[in-house]
C-alpha cells in the first residue's frame, strides 16, 4: 500500500526514546500468533521448572558441603583443645 510506504518513510525520520528509529519497530505480521505463544510458554514454564530444580539441588549441595567443612573445623579445633 502507498500509505504504508509513505508512513514507514515518516517514521524512519523520528528517533524513539532510545534512539531507535521508530519505522525499525513495524512488524510485518500485525496478527499475533496465539497457538505459538501457548507452546512457548509451555517450554518456559518446564524450563523455568528444570532450572529451579537444578539451583535447588547446587544450593544443598553447596550447603552440605558447608557443613561437612564447619563440621571437620569444629573437629580439629577439640582435637587441638585436648592436646
């Protein structure tokens, strides 16, 4: 269409906030694809999942190793006491 031509044209003249001009954030597809949004989301939800299982398994096991190593401290420090 020539009205589209001519008001991307426009808009590559005016600058955004960030300096991006504003005919670079016209999308060519206007319709949002629902069905694809759904999957993604789906993806993200069980990767966001994966990810919180596996900081939570480094977290106790940082946290073990923590213990072991207050633990071996706290021996040494008696076995120093009572010699």
């Amino acid at each position: 269409m020539v009205w589209s031509r001519s008001l991307t044209n426009y808009l590559s003249t005016i600058l955004g906030q960030d300096g991006v001009t504003l005919s670079d954030v016209i999308y060519e597809n206007n319709d949002p694809d629902y069905e694809d949004k759904d999957e993604d989301k789906d993806k993200d939800k069980d990767k966001d999942e994966e990810d919180f299982e596996e900081e939570s398994e480094e977290r106790e096991e940082g946290d073990k190793r923590k213990r072991r190593k207050n633990n071996c401290e706290r021996v040494k420090k008696i076995k120093t006491q009572r010699i």
